[in-house]
C-alpha cells in the first residue's frame, strides 16, 4: 500500500516521512521541481512531481494510494505576496481534499494548527476553542483558519479525514528556517532586545510526527486533536532558550504591546527593501501578545501523544543550527 504525502521536504513533513519509512510503509511524495530535497536525501521514496496549487498532478500523485497525508502549507511571518499564503494554505487544501474524495481514498490527516483555533488565555483551551484572532491581520494564521474550515466541510460530507492541530514542534532539519527556528537563531544571535507578554506551547518534533502518524491509525475521521506539551510565557521560552543552548541573550525589556507592533512595522519596512524575512512582523506581536495555550488530552489519551521533555528537543534543534552553519 502506498501513502502519498504533501510538504514532505519541510520541516515537519520530512519527520513524518521518516517515521513512515521506519513503520515500514511504502511512501510517495508530492514534491515541486523547485523543492529543496535536503531534508529528503537518500531515503527510500517515490517522487512525484507537482504542487497542490494544481488539482491534476495531485490526481495522477494519488493513483494506487489509499492514505494520504496533507502537511503542505506556507508558513510564514511576512510575504511580499500575501495572496499567495492563501492560494497556498486555504485553495492548495481544497484541491488536496476534493482529489482524495475523487480518488475514494480511504483516510486523510490534515495538519492543520493551533494557529487555525486562536488563543485563548491562560487557562489551556482543547480542540473545541473556536478561532478567534481575525484582529491581528495574520496572514497564517487566518489562511489555516480557513483551510480548516474546508476540511470540516469535507468531512461532514463524508470524506474520512482527521485533523491535526501541532503546537510549536522543536526539533533539527528546519532548513528554512520556519518562524519556529528563526525565532530560536535569533535569540541565540541576540537579535531580540524586547518581549511581550504572551505564552506559546511547546512540542517535540518527533513526538509531533508520530502523533500524526497515529492519528491515521487511530484518529476518528471528522475529529480534531490538538498536538503539544508545554505550556510557557514568551519569557520564560526565551530564557529557556539561553539555557539550553549556553549563550544567547534572553531579551530582558517587556514592551508595551504598542510600542512592539512598532518595532514589527519597522522590520516590515526594512523587508521590503531587503526582501529578506524580517526578525518581527507587527501581525506577530499582535498574536504573541496573546496567550496560545492548550490542554493536549485528548491527543494523549486517543492517539498516544509523546510528551519528550522540550529541554532535550531544544538542545537538539539548536544543535543542528550549530552544526549546519545557522548558528
């Protein structure tokens, strides 16, 4: 049986990839000519060319496949372009979706994100929040927001898909890097004077593949699970940061939420001069001032979830930065 997978060169795709060929499945991915192959290389795969952007090379990518894995998607803090974050996340999902109905396949996971469920304070939210971040203006977040939406609609039409809701996976091969990873360069690059005051939650990448491997296994199609460990304070993740990697600089001036939006819209601005991704985008201070955490019982308790201490999973990522020039 072959399982096709979407994104399979990124950040997480790649861990899922891997973790499929350790299970033994004989995995396809749904790659673009234009793909960086680095995290890919030299493992045991089927190559088909084609994007999800365009709904026949997602047809002819589907042929003998009776699971697919939808983990393609635009993650960014800033696009010149942010139409196509949209195009990307909300229409690429309709395409990938509307093909697997066509084909009769026989179970979807679509990797979605607790971005698509908003943040909702300090008390942990599950899987049954409902989004509520339109305000920030944020690009991601509102294009997976609405390509959730799409699967649910799917779903409740019949086709057996499951969705997965990954926190902040931590772990190596961020080649890009994603947010995720440039946030943890720059903090070791002592890039970042100021915070404000908000949380995140913290997840192993490892952990998080195979809790999306299991939701194939065990997930119920229609239903959502919310992937992560830990909650924290942007403070104390920055600080964490610094103690893991040994240097660094834990920013130590908490900004008022005006005055950091300030800063992001200085960064933007540089961006576009640069066309290089800025350190900060004012949309993102508006979502880090807010406070994404998350109960993960669910997943726990349905889907086996791993809960890796994200001591050890930082030390790992920051050591792959290390080691492969980032840092």
């Amino acid at each position: 049986m072959t399982v096709l997978v979407t994104g399979a060169t990124g950040y997480i795709g790649s861990a899922v990839v891997r973790e499929l060929l350790n299970k033994g499945e004989t995995v396809r991915c749904l790659i673009r000519k234009t793909s960086n192959l680095q995290n890919i290389e030299g493992l045991e795969l089927e190559l088909a060319f084609g994007d999800i952007c365009d709904l026949d090379s997602i047809r002819d990518a589907l042929v003998d496949c009776e699971k697919v894995y939808h983990l393609a998607a635009l993650y960014a803090n800033w696009l010149p372009n942010s139409g196509l974050m949209y195009q990307v996340n909300e229409e690429g999902t309709r395409n990938v979706l509307a093909a697997c109905r066509d084909a009769g396949v026989n179970k979807i996971v679509y990797c979605s994100s607790v971005a698509a469920i908003g943040a909702h304070g300090k008390t942990p939210a599950d899987e049954s929040a409902q989004f509520n971040l339109n305000s920030t203006r944020d690009h991601y977040y509102i294009s997976k927001f609405r390509a959730e939406q799409i699967a649910l609609t799917f779903a409740r039409q019949g086709l057996p898909v499951v969705i997965v809701n990954p926190s902040n996976p931590i772990g190596p091969r961020d080649i890009s890097p994603t947010p995720t990873g440039a946030l943890i360069i720059n903090i070791i690059k002592k890039k970042l004077p100021g915070y404000v005051d908000g949380g995140i939650n913290l997840i192993d990448l490892q952990d998080c593949a195979l809790g999306i491997i299991s939701a194939m296994e065990r997930g119920e199609p229609g239903q959502k699970y919310t992937l992560g460990n830990r909650n924290v304070t942007i403070k104390e993740y920055f600080d964490l940061i610094v103690k893991v990697a040994g240097r660094g600089l834990s920013p130590f001036l908490r900004l008022p939420k005006w005055m950091a939006i300030l800063s992001g819209s200085g960064y933007e601005m540089l961006a576009w001069v640069t066309r290089k991704p800025p350190i900060m985008s004012a949309s993102w201070v508006r979502v880090g001032s807010h406070y994404s955490w998350w109960d993960c019982t669910k997943a726990r308790e349905k889907l086996g979830l791993g809960q890796r201490p994200v001591e050890e999973s930082l030390s790992e990522a920051i050591e792959w930065f290390k080691t492969n020039g980032y840092i």
